[in-house]
C-alpha cells in the first residue's frame, strides 16, 4: 500500500507536467499519422 500511496503522491505532483507531456505526445501522434496517410 505504501508504495500506491506514494506513487499516487508522484502522481498528483507531476499533474501538470503530465498534461503538458500529454498534449506534447498528442501532437507528435497527429503528426506520425498525418505521415502514415500520405
């Protein structure tokens, strides 16, 4: 349980960067796939 707990505190620290991260992986997704089409 320990270690769920402090992974959920990582998880809730890093909240914002993960976003950030996700939007970023997102348009590098499009961006692959927008390729693979032509």
């Amino acid at each position: 349980m320990h270690i769920y707990e402090s992974n959920l505190a990582t998880y809730f620290h890093e909240e914002e960067f993960s976003d950030a991260k996700a939007t970023e992986l997102k348009g590098k997704l499009a961006r692959l796939e927008g390729m693979k089409k032509e």
